[in-house]
C-alpha cells in the first residue's frame, strides 16, 4: 500500500512535505572511494532540513552499513544524537549473526512485538554500530562477542583480519535503535543487508531475505515501516 519515490535532487522541504517517510539507505559521499577520509553524502543545509521537517512530524529511516558508508551518514546521525561509528562491526567467531529475544540481542519494543507481528529473530551481514541518546530504545545490540574494527580501506577487512587494525569492542553500542524527535520518528540500523534479497557470488549464496534464516526479516522490515508511519 505503499508508494516509492526516487529522488536524486538536493533535499528541500518542499520536497519532503509531500511525503511520509524519507529513507536513506547506504548513501555514499564517493561510491568508488573506499577509503579515509570519508566525507558526509548530506550538506549541512540538507541536514538541517531533515532535521527540521522530523521535527515537525516527518518519519526517517536511516540505514547504513559498514566503513564507509557510516562515515557519509555520521553528520546525518549526529544531528539527532546518534553517533555512528565509521567502521565494520563482525562477530569474533566469524559465525552467522542471529539477532535474538533468546540471545538478549533482540529487545521487546514497540517494533519487535508491538505490531501484531512479533520478531524472534533477525539475521545480519556485518554493518557497523553507534550509540544512541537515552530517550531511543534498541532494538538490536551488539556485545563483547563483537569488535568493531576500523580501518583506513575498506579491503583491508578479510579473514584473518590483520591485529594491526584498531578496533572497539562492540560492547555498549546498538545495530538497531529507533526514537522520537519532536513530533517525528525515527528508525537508524547499521547494516543493509538484512532488508535486502541477495543472491551474492559466483556461487549465488543467499542473502538478506532469501537466506532460510532470515524468515522473519521481511516482517521486521515491516513492522518498522509500519511504525514510521504512525
């Protein structure tokens, strides 16, 4: 019941009233770049201006995923005071990342049980994380089990990953976290891949939602959407 619209224009807010919800999703300042510095894909007028229209009541939904693309949204999130970290967020064990009620990586929320459709589980690809003001709610976490690395390229991050590389650990900080702002919404998660449907490789692995594991993905993404449009 939804209609989309792609818009490569600079964000105005005659723009943004004529919608609903505004989706940013893995937005690069420089998509062949994949290296420091990194620089914000939003001007600081476009900021402003997103900020100020979720304030008067519009819904955004900010995705991003691993160094670089945290760094080009870092400004973005910053204005709302959520702190994105210019880096790759991965399990220590190199395992599949199941984000669970049973785990206590997955909370009870409004998104994960408040829509008729409750969540038990999501399934991720690596992303990055960030810290959000105490008036959001988590919807994922991150812990001790991850680390979060930041390099200074994106192909330094391959299996061993070097022990030159700095890192964090991932405890404290959320992959998915959504908050009130004025009379806005917003919804910010640090990895794409779980609200796609990939077929990744030569040998076609599957990925995001076409993965077994990810039964539920496509109604989490659901039920965000659906809160948003509250």
């Amino acid at each position: 019941g939804y209609r989309l619209r792609s818009a490569k224009e600079k964000i105005s807010y005659d723009q943004l009233k004529e919608v609903k919800i505004y989706i940013s999703i893995n937005a690069l300042y420089n998509p062949e770049n994949w290296k420091l510095p990194t620089y914000s894909v939003f001007t600081d007028q476009e900021i402003e201006t997103l900020r100020q229209w979720v304030f008067d009541g519009g819904s955004l939904f900010l995705v991003t995923d691993h160094m670089p693309c945290g760094g080009s949204v870092q400004t973005l999130g910053a204005a709302f005071g959520i702190h994105i970290v210019n880096g790759f967020a991965l399990p220590k064990n190199g395992r599949p990342e199941i984000f669970s009620k049973d785990r206590e990586t997955l909370l009870s929320n409004s998104i994960t049980t408040g829509s008729g459709k409750e969540i038990d589980s999501i399934m991720c690809w690596g992303g990055t994380g960030f810290i959000v003001p105490t008036t959001a709610r988590i919807i994922s976490l991150l812990n001790e089990e991850y680390d979060i690395y930041l390099p200074n390229d994106a192909n330094q991050i391959k299996r061993p990953i070097p022990d030159n590389i700095p890192r964090l650990s991932g405890k404290g900080f959320a992959n998915g976290a959504y908050l009130q702002f004025g009379k806005g919404r917003i919804v910010v998660f640090g990895d794409g891949a779980p609200f796609s449907a990939q077929l990744h490789g030569i040998k076609s692995e599957k990925r995001g939602m076409n993965h077994p594991a990810a039964k539920q993905n496509a109604q989490f993404l659901l039920n965000i959407v659906h809160w948003l449009d509250q």
